[in-house]
C-alpha cells in the first residue's frame, strides 16, 4: 500500500470510530431519557431501560478505537504506577511539615503585606481624598 492510500484508510477508520463514539454517547442518553420518562410509571421499566443505555453505550464505545486507546492508556497507566518509586512515610511527613511552614510563612507576608498596603491607601485617603 503507498503513503497515500495508508493515509485514506487511517482517516477513514477515525471517522469510523468518531460516528461509533457518537452512537455510544446517543444510546447512553436514550437510555437515561428512558429512565427519566419511565421513572414515574413503571419504576422496574425505568431502571432496566437505564442499565441497558449504560451497556449499550460500554459496548459501542469500548469496541471503538476511541475506547481502544482508552483501555491501553489505562493498561500501561498501571503499568507505570507499578514503576513509581513512592516516598516513606519519614519523607512524606517532613515534606507535608515543610509545606505547612511555607503556606504559613507566605501566609504572614500576605497579611503584613495586606496591613502597610492599606495603611498607606487609608492615609493617603485621609489626607489627599477628602
């Protein structure tokens, strides 16, 4: 196959999943229109309708390349967490007690801050402001 036609068939198989998309998404609001229209009459009704949108709307969208790409990059997202190397418990309470002490001493800079730039705004208010 040469560049070209590669390039066709690729954009052909993303429209193919977009409108597969699409579909997932309308079957899962049809069965929560069901639901909503169902729900004061037939309550049983409702929820079957409502649990057979969500099926139809996981079935659809898994087997679309959207869904395929979503199970891979939740497959190799859990791949990398088994790689992160997690800090002890040590670490993990010195950084929060360093956090802690930088919030409260950006926390008196504000507040200082805050007091002379109001003072100086109310004196110069008082004598220029009338």
């Amino acid at each position: 196959m040469s560049k070209k036609e590669n390039q066709v068939v690729a954009k052909e198989k993303a429209e193919k999943g977009k409108l597969q998309v699409w579909l997932s998404v309308i079957l899962l609001l049809a069965g929560i229109f069901g639901y909503y229209y169902l729900m004061d009459t037939k309550l049983a009704l409702a929820f079957v309708s409502l649990g057979a949108g969500v099926v139809l709307f996981l079935a659809t969208f898994l087997t679309s390349v959207t869904g395929k790409n979503l199970i891979l990059f939740f497959k190799e997202s859990r791949i990398e967490l088994r790689r992160v190397v997690w800090p002890s418990w040590d670490e993990t309470k010195k950084m929060t007690l360093m956090v802690l002490v930088v919030m409260a001493l950006f926390l008196i800079f504000l507040l200082l801050s805050d007091w002379i730039l109001g003072g100086i705004v109310s004196f110069l208010l008082a004598r220029f402001g009338g």
